[in-house]
C-alpha cells in the first residue's frame, strides 16, 4: 500500500516533464522518418528505376521520357518482364531502367508512359534529400513505381528488425544503455 502511494506521488512529479518532453519526441521521430530512413540519390550515380505491372501485362513495352539532365543505361523503351516482386509479395510484371541524372535544385518530375497513360513521380538528385522510394497508383496501369535506394544503416552494419527501421534500431541500441549508465551516475533509482 505505501509503495503505491509512491509510485503515485512519483508519477505526479514525472507525468508532466515526460507529457512535455514528448511533444519535441515526437518532431523528431517525424523528421528522422522523413530524412534518414534511406541514403540519398548522388548526382550522376546509376539510379535503378521499377515499374510494377499486373501480370497480365508481361510483353507489353513502358518508357521513361527523357527529361534535360537524364540519361538511360539500358534504353528508354523497356519490355515488361515476369518477376517475383518482394514489394507486392507475389510474381508480377516489371519493367526497369538505369539512370543517370544531374545534380538538380528541384526534383525531376519523373514520367513514365504505358497504355496512352502517363505516371508521374518525384526523383530527388541532389545528395542529400529523397523521396518515398515506393509511389503506388491505384486501379491504373503501373501498380508502383519503386525508386531503388539503399536503407540507411547506422554505423554501417545494424540492419532493421521487422516493422523498425535500421535507424530506430540503432537509436535503441545507443539509448537503451545509456540511459542506465546516466542513471548510475546520476544516482537516479
């Protein structure tokens, strides 16, 4: 009965600093998903560009239209190929292509044209920016259009685990026992 009265009196001590200290927490943990989920697109770097398709659609052609700053590896007009696709989790058509782009102030409106229809997504060429690497389209031609990028990964190795993303692995990793040794040294129990 007395420990509870002192866990009560202590949650009313450290129930409003951890209310506040939530807020910025959460400005954060926004903007780290925002900017270091993936490593950036590097200027003048081969880009490999996906496009999705049912499979229904296996044979038929896409193309990306050039755009002032674009170059393309492996042509611009690509055959729809069958593929296992790990995004969508089943065996699909898809259509791919290497870039190579400039470095560029605003993104390149990436375009791809399949069945009279034109796809539209952003592609961030400057280094130190990106975009969602997935844009799905609903009920259309092209199911997504996945930029590949390469997941950020702190100090180079830790991986993430199911629905966490490398760096919140990381982040727990360096927090975690930390907070224990500040504690230690703080004398907080």
């Amino acid at each position: 009965m007395r420990k509870q009265k002192v866990e009560i009196k202590a949650l009313k001590f450290e129930g409003k600093p951890l209310l506040v200290s939530l807020i910025p927490i959460v400005f954060i943990a926004t903007w780290c998903f925002a900017r270091i989920a993936y490593l950036p697109l590097k200027p003048d770097k081969q880009i490999l560009i996906r496009a999705y398709f049912s499979i229904a659609k296996v044979g038929s052609y896409a193309h990306i239209v050039p755009k002032e700053g674009m170059k393309v590896g492996s042509g611009w007009i690509q055959r729809i190929k069958e593929s296992q696709d790990n995004f969508h989790k089943r065996v699909n058509g898809v259509a791919e292509w290497d870039l190579y782009c400039v470095k560029k102030e605003k993104p390149y409106i990436l375009e791809i044209q399949f069945d009279g229809e034109t796809y539209r997504r952003e592609l961030i060429i400057d280094g130190i920016h990106y975009s969602n690497p997935f844009l799905v389209y609903k009920d259309k031609g092209i199911e997504s259009i996945e930029v590949v990028t390469e997941e950020y990964k702190p100090f180079g190795v830790v991986k993430g685990y199911k629905a966490l993303q490398p760096w919140v692995v990381g982040y727990l990793i360096l927090v975690i026992p930390f907070s224990y040794l500040v504690k230690s040294i703080l004398h907080i129990y």
